[in-house]
C-alpha cells in the first residue's frame, strides 16, 4: 500500500472524529488497495454504490473456490478437499494440526484508538479485517492467509494484526503467513504488540485520511491502468 494518491489539499480532518459511514467505509487492506488503485472505482463501488464487482471472471471464480475448500475443510465440514485442491491437502493438514485456539474466516476490527469495536460497527470501525485461519497460543497469535495470486510484498498481515493485539490482550507477538497456493510458498512477517501504533500511524492512516479527503472534497479521479480491463465501471471512458 505504497502508491501515492494525488489529492487536492484538504481541511486538516480530525481522525478521532466518527467518520460518515455512508461516505467513508471501514478500511479493510483490499478496499485500501482498490482506492490506491483508483479512487473512481473505489468511490462508484463502496460509496455511490451504483455499480458491483461480482467477481465473475475465471481467476476470481477459482480464489472463491478454494478459499470455500479450505474454509470447509478447516471447520470440519469436510474430511478432505475436493480432487480439484487435493495438491494443496499437506498445506491444509498442516494448518489443522497446529495447537492453540484456532479459528477460521475470523472476523475482527478496531476504532481510530486501536480499541475492538465490532466488526459490522460501521460508524466506529476504522480496520477492518477477516483473516482466513488464525491460531492463538499462549502470548502468539499466527495468522495465515491463503493466496491465489503472484507472490509479492504485502502489508496485509500487518492490517489484520492491529484487530488481533486488541481482541487478545495476551498476544504479544503476531506471527503471520501468506502461503502462495500456486507457488507452495510462504511470505512470513512477524510484528510485535509495540509496534501496532506505528504501524497504524505509518501504513494505514495516511490511505484512511486520503479517503475521506476525497469524500470532503468529492474529488475521486479516475486513475487509468492496465487493470482497467477488469473493472466494474464499465461506463468509465478508460474501460476497455
Ligand atoms: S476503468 Fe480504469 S480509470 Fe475507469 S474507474 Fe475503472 S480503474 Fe478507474
């Protein structure tokens, strides 16, 4: 989430002040890519809402797929996954066996302060995040998210870790992974309960204040790339 975003000198705005939910939604690591990506789809699809992704096209289809696989697999519902994910069966038992209080597709968030709040509390809820397994043991929690695309660096874990420090006062170190299904490879981070304001501050609070920059000013250019392809705003005059 290091892209800058060009934006029009706004009024300072007081990030503790509860934000309008309606113009300025809880920011979770994708909605904050999309609105780096470009402010004009973000805007059209979480803010006038006029338009939807259905995430229809062959790459997403199969990232739900098998998201559901291991989800379903991890609860219990199944005893395998399906023949079309068995190659990833020894990264799923893995995951089964790890010790500790483990949950999967969990659901957290937290306020401007890093406090929990709940994770539909629209009005206070500034991060937002669902981590796809988390396993919490003693003072560590480790957190995995399953990949479906190109390996690449990623500020995600850090997101999801700033809800985990708060719904887990005994945490003191998250541990996190992102394992790349297509590559059987792992990124590891590890960050620390001390760091989360930091990392908050550094990462996330300048995306969350250019968002609602934008929903002051109403300014939400449309920033024309390669991925335009693929967008939802089909009548954008870059879609093509
Ligand atoms: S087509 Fe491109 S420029 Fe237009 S809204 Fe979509 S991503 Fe933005």
């Amino acid at each position: 989430m290091s892209r800058q975003i060009e934006t029009p000198p706004a009024e300072a705005v007081d990030y503790q002040e509860p934000f309008d939910a309606d113009k300025v939604p809880p920011l979770s690591f994708s909605t904050g890519n999309l609105f780096q990506q470009c402010p004009h789809q973000y805007y059209r699809l979480k803010v006038a809402k006029d338009v939807k992704d259905d995430f229809s096209h062959p790459a997403a289809l199969w990232g739900k797929r098998v998201h559901k696989a291991l989800e379903d697999f991890l609860l219990g519902v199944t005893k395998e996954l399906p023949d079309e994910f068995k190659q990833f069966s020894h990264y799923a038992h893995r995951l089964k066996q790890m010790e500790g209080d483990r949950f999967v597709e969990r659901k957290m968030a937290v306020d401007a302060s890093l406090k929990p709040v709940d994770f539909f509390d629209n009005r206070r809820a500034r991060y937002r995040a669902i981590v796809d397994y988390l396993v919490i043991k003693g003072d560590t929690a480790y957190q995995i998210d399953h990949k479906t695309g190109k390996v690449k660096p990623s500020d995600q874990l850090a997101m999801s870790a700033l809800p985990i420090f708060a719904k887990y006062p005994r945490v003191q170190q998250v541990k996190g992974a992102l394992y790349w299904l297509k590559h059987d490879t792992y990124t590891k981070y590890e960050y620390k309960r001390e760091e989360a304001p930091a990392m908050e501050s550094k990462l996330f609070r300048p995306v969350i204040t250019a968002v609602r920059n934008a929903a002051e000013t109403g300014y939400w250019p449309r920033q024309p790339s390669a991925l335009c392809a693929y967008c939802p705003v089909k009548d954008c005059e870059y879609h093509r």
